[in-house]
C-alpha cells in the first residue's frame, strides 16, 4: 500500500508539472471529436481522444508491466 501511494504522488506531481506544456498541446481536439454549437449552447465530446489516451495507456502497462 505505501508502494502504491508513493507512486500515485510522484504521479500526481510529474502532471502537476507537466500540466502548463500540455495545455499547449492539440490534444482534445482530434478529427473525429464530437462538437454540436447551438443558439444557447454548446456539446463536446471528445471520443477519438479518450480512444488514443486508452490506446496509450494500454501501451505503457502492457510495456512496463
């Protein structure tokens, strides 16, 4: 258990640091991405970026397991 909350704060904050490049990158805004803009509203959906997220995430533990 202390294994794992070490490793969950040390990844926290390598995101916490990582976080102001990220903003900068075009994720979330793939082609494929679901966006509906109305009058009074707006949808978005990001479908292909949860799909490349999962894929990657999916590559680092089966990589790293």
């Amino acid at each position: 258990m202390q294994k794992a909350l070490i490793i969950i704060g040390i990844l926290i904050l390598l995101i916490g640091l990582f976080w102001p490049v990220a903003k900068e990158l075009p994720i979330g805004r793939l082609p494929g991405d679901i966006s509906v803009k109305g009058d009074k509203y707006s949808f978005y959906f990001p479908i292909v970026t949860w799909i490349v997220i999962s894929i990657i995430v999916s590559l680092f533990f089966k990589f790293f397991k």
